[in-house]
C-alpha cells in the first residue's frame, strides 16, 4: 500500500513538473505583452523588467521560476503592482475550494439517493422521471444553469441573492446548486446501474436465500457495494467543478481564483495565469490521487490489480 | 424390433426441415442496432432534431447570409434596439410587450420606440437593434462548425493514437499511456484557455484548442478495443496470411469498434459545444461582429434582467443540442450493444 502512495506520488511531482514547465515555455512564446504602453521610456521598461526579472537569460529565468514554484512563490502580479501571486490565489483559494466541497458534497449526496431510488424503482414512472432529469442535468452547462437560476430566483422571483461571497450562507445556494447539478446527474446514472448490477448478484441472491427482508439486503448488501465505484467518479467530477466554477464565480461576483484566473487573461498578466494553472493542476491530480488511495482502501480487490 | 419411420406421424409441423428452419432473417450488426434503436422513441426523436439542425444549419446560408445578421444601422439603434419577442399574436410575453423590473404595467416596446407598423421581430432584436433570430442562426452555425471539426480532429487523432498504442503493445503502449495520463490529469480548462491564448482568437485557433482536449478519451477507449480485438481469430488470421498492420486496422479493428467510436462522437460534441461557449465567456472565444451560441450569450448576460430573451434563447438552442446529443448517444450505446442494458 505504501509503495503504491509512494509511487504515486512520485508521478505526480512528476508530473507537476511538466505542468511548469509546459506553461512557463508557453507564456513566453504568448503573443503581446503587458508593457506595451507606448508612453513606457526605454529606461523605464528596462527597470520593470528588471523588477520581473526578465532581463535574465531564459535558462536562469526558468531555474529561479522552478525553485520558487516549489517553494510555492509564483512571482509578483504584473497586473496588481508589488502583489505576489501566491499571496492572490492564498486569498481566493478557500472561497474557491468552499465552493467546490459544497458543490460537490451536495451532488454526490443528492446522487447517492437519487441513484438508490431509481434502481428501486427500476423501469416505473419514478425511474423515468429520475432518468430524464440526470440526463437534462448532464446536457445542461454548469454556467448556463447559473444563468437561469439568476434569471428565476434573482430576478422574476427574487428569493436568494445573486452577487456576493462570505456575508450570508444564502449567498451560497444559488451558487451551489448550479454546480451541484452536474455530479448529482452523473452519481444517479452510475448508482443506478451499479445497483441494478449487484440487485441480481449472486451475493443478493445468496441473502435472499437466507431469508434477509429487503430492506436489509438493499441496505447492507446491493447499497453498501454500489457505493464504492462512486469514488472512482470524484476526479473527473472535480475536474468539471473547476471548469464550471470559474464561470460560476464570474456570474455570482464571488471571489475565488476562477475570478482571477479569468480577470488576468484579457489584461494579460502572465505570472497570475501561471500561477492558477498550476494550483488548478494540482489540485486535480492530488483530488484524482485521494480517490484513487481510497478506493484502495476501501475495496481490497483494486489493490490487487 | 426396428423402427419404421412409416410408423411415426409428424405432429405440428409440415416437415422436420420447416422445424429446423430459423424464420427471423439474419440481421447484419447495423441492421439489428437500428432495429433496436427504433425502439427507443426518445434517441429517435433527438436523431430527427439533429439531422433537420444540421440540414437547416447549412441550407439557412442561402436566406440568413453572415452580413445579414450582422449588420445594423447605426442611425435607427434608438427605434430597433430591444425590442422583445412579437410573434404578431396576443399571446403574453411572446406579442411585443415587456414589463420592465419595477413597472407594474406592461409596456409595448414596438409603439413607444416607434417601430413602423407592421415590422416586428419574431424573437427581438439585440442591444444595437439586430434581429435575435438571425443571430441566434449564425451563431448556431458558428457553434455547430467548430463542435463538429474539432470532433472530426479527435476522431482522427484519437482513433489512431488508440489503435496504433494498443497495437504495438509493449514499451510504445506503456510510454504513450503514461503521456495520456499526464494530459488528463492537467484540467481541460486549462489546455483549452492556454491554447486560446497562444494561437489567438480566430475560428481555427478555438476549433484547434477544443481539439486537443477532446481527443484523449476517444484514445483511450479505443485502445483498450484494440487490446482486445487483435486477440480475435480473425486479427490473428489475417496477420498469418501476412496482412500489413495498416491494413488490419483500417479493415479489421477499426470497423469492429464503430459502434463505440460512434457513441464517444456523440458525447464528445456537446462537451465541445460547450468549450466553445466557455472561450467565449473568458473572453477568447469568436470576436464581435462573428457571432457563436456562446458569445450571444455571454455578450448579453449583462443585460439579463432587462432582457432576459436575448440570453434565454441561445441558451435555450444550446441545450437543446446537447440534449439532443447526449439522448442520442445513449440510444445507441444500447442499440450496439444491448447486453449493457439488459436489466
């Protein structure tokens, strides 16, 4: 087990290192540049880039950017003078990641129940009514249902409020639920044939035969291993919750690093974007590498392979 | 004391052959999944939609031309900007009259802006008095364009990755699965905004960018096909008459996995259709006057409690398609392969 968390880790420093490295070539081949003031004297400009450090050859450039990313210092802001970008994303990171676990603890909750009703309830009008809303919330855009949301709850019938972040938990629930939708469709669907599956498994037979009453089959035995392969699931989910949420953030005004990370493309300030993109990998290969330690604990035959 | 077959009647049958006889004809593979896809009235009413959008995608060049849509007259925008929807019949919310947050009483736009009598625009017009419908048409144009060429990049890409992976095996396949690993593990946002950025905003750039997150999981599943199909006798068949490895694979392999090709198509349009509508909300997507689902939508969110028709519209077309999409999609899983299905 441990050599296994070991080798894992292992990939994924390796991995981040590419990551770094991929956007720190590709930022500088990025068409413009931030001081493209024409009122900017030769003199000036040189002293800016001096301040950035980009009077420095491009090898010892690349050197410092790696030893400060992995001391977690991404550089100065070029578009907030005298900010650094660690310092940016610190601020924004815990509303963006509160976001993301309400988000994605909602769906999978909402997932979990509606998945085990569904696969009850197999081919009667629940099961279809379920059917057709986790496909409806699997063809709707995160942002698009924010949108709508704003429209209905914020403005034709204005119960929640539609801007803000950190003043009241009600701010949340728009927010939340616009997120939520896309791993809650995505749960029903898997749980829902995950159950079917082990509803006609031999161990459910097996328990049948030794006279369980329903309720206790479902509960302990189809319920409990349909549950697992959820986790399997988390990752990519927490992948669509990134996409999702930096939109998300525009449209409800809250300030995570979505926010940011869509502020600093049109002002192209380069540290900033660098900055997110690599924290945003991270995030989502240490997310796929906790799911993927948990199933293994979780389920003992995934250990084997 | 042997038997005589004279002493034995044949009961229910004219003949022991017409007993043999199997009446269902034989089916070939796509005949059977489009026997069994018929049956599921949802993807077949998605398969109709799409096919009379894509149809009206293209024939609407001859009457919704680009500089139609786009153009405006800049002395009028006082008398054409945001006029609401007027289907010309008394049916509320849908007959030129808005009501304004605030106002208790309905107002009708057409007469206060001075509308001549007579014109009306059947979805409304945007913020410089340009018809809704004609751009909500270009747009869906725009959109379907590059969802559908950046699927076809990922088909080609991904279907060769897979099977030339899958096929070689070994070292090659270890090295390539571990270079589809690191991809996949760096979120799509990110490729698509980096690449946006790099190769700035044209139709091609997004199409490109879209591309080169699409293709991975088309790869992977067609690898593992192909890691299961060259086992097959008739892989190993033809690799002992003496085949050529291209051969096999654009005759054997790749004909034996359309059906699983042809699903991830149908799954990978809408998550395009979608990257394109999610450029354009940060900015890097289709640049004004060109118009995209995407860019409507997000050009007019500002504007959305005052007039939510000029969002909900695109919005609403954006849906759709995906929907349409992703029911298909499913149809067809079942249809290819009904034992999935079987509850």
């Amino acid at each position: 087990m441990w050599k296994y968390i070991l080798k894992r880790l292992g990939w994924l420093v390796f991995t981040l290192f590419l990551v770094i490295t991929a956007t720190f070539f590709l930022m500088q081949i990025m068409p413009g540049t931030p001081f493209n003031n024409p009122k900017l004297t030769p003199d000036a400009l040189a002293q800016l880039k001096a301040t950035y450090g980009l009077d420095l050859p491009l090898w010892q450039q690349y050197l410092n950017y790696l030893i400060g990313a992995a001391h977690g210092d991404f550089g100065i802001s070029f578009q907030y003078q005298n900010q650094p970008v660690s310092m940016l994303i610190g601020q924004r990171l815990p509303v963006s990641a509160a976001l993301g676990a309400q988000a994605l603890v909602v769906g999978v909750v909402a997932g979990l129940i509606m998945g085990a009703v569904s696969a009850r309830n197999k081919n009667n009008k629940i099961d279809g009514v379920l059917g057709i809303l986790s496909t409806l919330g699997i063809s709707v855009p995160s942002f698009i249902l924010g949108i709508v949301l704003v429209y209905l709850f914020g403005f034709q019938w204005p119960i929640f409020p539609v801007s803000g972040w950190g003043d009241s938990f009600s701010e949340t629930i728009l927010p939340t639920i616009a997120l939520a939708v896309s791993p809650a469709a995505i749960t029903t669907r898997f749980v829902r044939s995950e159950m079917i599956e082990s509803l006609s498994s031999d161990y459910v037979q097996l328990a049948k035969a030794k006279g369980l009453s329903d309720k206790e089959i479902v509960n302990k035995h189809a319920y409990r291993n349909s549950m697992i392969p959820v986790l399997t699931l988390i990752g990519p989910m927490a992948a669509g919750l990134l996409t999702g949420s930096t939109l998300i953030e525009q449209i409800f005004s809250i300030p995570g690093i979505g926010q940011q990370f869509v502020l600093s493309i049109p002002s192209k300030d380069f540290p900033v974007i660098m900055g997110t993109t690599i924290v945003y990998a991270a995030m989502l290969m240490f997310m796929i590498l906790i799911t993927d330690i948990l199933t293994a604990i979780v389920d003992p035959r995934v250990r084997l392979q | 004391m042997a038997a005589n077959t004279e002493d034995f009647v044949i009961v229910g049958a004219q003949s022991s052959d017409a007993n043999e006889h199997i009446s269902k004809p034989a089916l070939s593979f796509w005949q059977d999944a489009w026997r069994r896809l018929k049956l599921n009235k949802l993807a077949v009413i998605s398969m109709w939609f799409l096919i009379f959008i894509l149809a009206f995608a293209v024939v609407s060049n001859i009457f919704v031309p680009q500089k139609a849509a786009n153009a405006f007259n800049s002395d009028k925008v006082g008398v054409y900007k945001n006029l609401p929807p007027n289907s010309g019949l008394p049916i509320p919310g849908w007959d030129g009259k808005i009501k304004a947050p605030g106002d208790t009483t309905v107002t009708d736009v057409y007469a206060s802006q001075g509308v001549p009598d007579g014109e009306r625009f059947i979805l409304g017009t945007d913020n410089i008095g340009r018809s809704v419908a004609k751009r909500v048409i270009v747009g869906l144009r725009i959109s379907l364009l590059v969802a559908i060429v950046a699927t076809l990049i990922d088909l080609v890409i991904g279907v060769a990755y897979g099977v030339f992976s899958g096929w070689k095996g070994g070292w090659v396949d270890n090295v390539m699965q571990r270079i589809i690993e690191i991809l996949s593990s760096i979120p799509n946002l990110i490729i698509v905004t980096m690449l946006g950025l790099l190769l700035g905003s044209g139709i091609l750039s997004i199409i490109l960018a879209i591309a080169m997150t699409g293709w991975l999981s088309m790869a992977r599943q067609v690898r593992n096909m192909t890691l299961s199909l060259k086992e097959r006798d008739y892989v190993l068949a033809a690799k002992t008459l003496g085949e050529s490895s291209s051969k096999i694979a654009v005759k054997h392999l790749i004909p034996n996995m359309a059906g699983t090709i042809i699903v991830q198509i149908m799954m990978t349009v809408p998550s395009a259709i979608m990257f394109e509508a999610v450029l354009s909300a940060i900015n890097l997507g289709v640049k004004p006057p060109t118009a995209s689902l995407g860019s409507l939508i997000s050009d007019a969110q500002a504007m959305l409690q005052f007039y939510p028709y000029q969002v909900l519209i695109p919005s609403a077309m954006l849906v759709l398609i995906s929907l349409a999409f992703i029911l298909l999609g499913d149809g067809l899983r079942d249809a290819f392969d009904p034992r999935a299905s079987e509850d």
